[in-house]
C-alpha cells in the first residue's frame, strides 16, 4: 500500500475541489496497485485545523506513515493559502512534488500589477521549489517568477483543462436547474482590483445580461463559487443564482449550459473540456497568465483595459471561432501542458517507489 499526502486549500472556492480531483486524475494514472490520497489542508484558517500547511505536525506524519507528498494544486503562493515550517520542511524525508500552484499579482488603483499584500514570502516560495523533487508551475508568470529566485520547475498548467477525461459522477438536474447561460461571479469585495470597478460591477453585470438575452439567451443564471458570492447574487432580484459545496453538482452545471461567462478560471478551463462554449473576463495576473498559458489570451477580456459589454458583444457574434481555435490548441499547446504534467508524474511515481525500496 502507498500513501501519498496531498496538501491543497480547503477554502470556500469550490474552484479548489475542481483543481483536486484533476491532480487526483494523474496521479491515478501513474500509482499501480493500491495507493491512498490523504488530503490535508494547506492552511488552519478556515475551519480552524489543528493540522494544516507544511507543519511540523504534517511532516512528521508523513515521514512516519507517508510515502510521498503532493503539494497543490491552487493559488498557494498567495493569500496566506499555504504555512510553511522551514524547519519541519528540512525534515521532509519523503519525495515531494509541487503540482499546478500559481502566484500573481493583482492592479492598484493605476492599474499597475503590483504584489499583493499577502503573497507568500521569496523566502518560503523558494524553500518549497529547492525542497520538491518536481516542481509544476501553473502558468508562465509563475515560472517565471520561480526562475528569478533561482529554483528549477517546469510549466504544467492546470489539470482542469482534461476534466473532460476524468471519470464522473452524473447528478440528475431538475429542468429548472438547467441554463442558456450561466454568468460565474465573484463579490465585488473579494475581487482584488480597484474600488471603482467594483462599483461598477454591478451595472456592469446587468447590461451583460441584457446584451446575452439580445443573442437568445433567456434562461440566464449565477454560479456562485464560494458561499461568500450568495449576497451579492441575492441583491440582484430578476436573476436567479445557483449554489453547491458538491464537486460533481458543480461540474453538472456547467455542462448544462449553453454558454459560460465568467469570472472564473475554475469554471472555464472544464468547459473548454467539456466543450461548453466559455467567455473568460479576468481582472487579476493569474488568470491573465493562465489564458496565456492554454494560448486562450486573445479570447480573453481584460477587465481592468477592455470594455467589457462591448467585448462580450463581439465574443457571442464570433462564439463558432471558439471551436477553431480549440482545434488548434488541443494538439499543440494543450498537448504539451499534459505531456509535461504526465512525464512529471511518472518520475514521481518512480521516485516514490525508489524510496520505499
């Protein structure tokens, strides 16, 4: 038997969840015979656990009952996501891999990417990638800003982008849960970009709504990420929201819509999978980068520098060009992200076998 210790965030964003069952996806493929996924969380600040991040705790259960450990996948390197004990990290005698983890910075009020205020110090963030035997970046501002500290790892992207090859679980849908279009938010509040444009959000979304319905999308709907979202959805009084903690629920929404708009990366990477046509509005340097990185930049929306409605407008007049470029990228760009992450996962399998030998 194998056990192998995954510690990932167990945040409200259900994002987290889509991001696990990917890297579990891989892993499966890889691991022969019987092996056990031990999930931890990343961080005690949620719910309060004991047991959390890279801990002398967790360390010391690894090295005494586990035999690898998986680090991520998630936005770890930021918002306070992942504690870090240097001196339990030293201590790690089993193999580690870092897997999908990103780092990104966010627009001041000048719209200027600047670090965010809770970013994991250079410090930890090097510690991580000097400790890891592999170490898989999610997109390029990551690894770049990795190589700057002078740590080896590789470009893997997210192993949302293969859902669609994940074994799933079918949850039955009542008609009316079922959506011409499904508008992914984020409150205002949460979202990391200038007080203005927060304000604006609001009006912003209504006209999108508008301008969906004028291209024959009537059965309109938000999905709500993160419980922290149902405020927002609710002040909104002709638009109905949809709400699950349920991974699979989740995932049967999306591939029960016409179309996507979203805020998102976790619910646009699946339906680039799923071949559910996705509109992504990105406002912040990770998801920027990560559309860069799937070669998905120039469908992108810039919120922070593009008119968002009028943008939209032209990305549902040009919906039939979503399948080309898909086309392109399926054998190029989306090829090589997962050769990467299914080379990198064999050498950690291996690794691990090496050393329980």
């Amino acid at each position: 038997m194998t056990n192998l210790y995954s510690i990932r965030p167990k945040g409200f964003n259900i994002g987290n969840d889509a991001i696990y069952i990917g890297v579990n996806h891989f892993i499966r493929q890889v691991f022969k015979g019987s092996y056990n996924v031990i999930s931890l969380p990343a961080t005690g600040k949620y719910e309060g656990h004991r047991k959390a991040g890279l801990s002398s705790q967790t360390v010391y259960e690894v090295n005494q009952f586990g035999d690898g450990l998986i680090i991520g996948g998630g936005n770890l390197y930021e918002n306070g996501e992942l504690e870090v004990n240097h001196t339990a990290l030293k201590a790690l005698e089993k193999p580690m891999m870092v897997f999908a983890v990103s780092r990104g910075q966010v627009y001041n009020s000048k719209k200027v990417l600047v670090d965010r205020t809770d970013v994991m110090t250079d410090r930890d963030i090097k510690a991580i990638n000097d400790k890891a035997n592999i170490s898989l970046s999610r997109d390029h501002s990551t690894k770049a800003y990795v190589d700057s500290l002078g740590s080896d790892n590789l470009l893997g992207g997210c192993p949302t982008l293969f859902m669609d090859e994940i074994p799933q679980h079918y949850v039955p849908l009542m008609d009316t849960d079922k959506t011409d279009a499904l508008i992914s938010i984020r409150t205002p509040s949460l979202m990391s970009i200038p007080v203005d444009y927060q304000y604006n959000l609001r009006g912003e979304l209504l006209e999108m709504i508008e301008v969906l319905k004028k291209h024959g999308y009537k059965n309109i709907k938000f999905l709500c990420h993160d419980h922290r979202d149902i405020p927002f959805a609710a002040s909104f009084s002709d638009v109905d929201y949809l709400y699950t903690e349920d991974i699979y629920t989740y995932l049967t929404y999306l591939r029960n819509t016409r179309l996507n708009v979203t805020y998102r990366l976790h619910s646009f990477l699946p339906c680039m999978a799923f071949g559910i046509p996705a509109i992504k509005i990105s406002y912040d340097q990770r998801a920027l980068s990560m559309m860069e990185t799937v070669g998905m930049d120039e469908w992108n929306i810039n919120m922070m520098f593009d008119n968002v409605v009028d943008e939209l407008e032209n990305r549902l007049k040009n919906i039939a060009d979503l399948e080309t470029i898909k086309d392109k990228l399926r054998p190029t760009v989306w090829q090589d992200l997962k050769d990467v992450i299914t080379d990198s996962c064999n050498q950690f399998a291996e690794q691990v076998k090496a050393s329980k030998c």
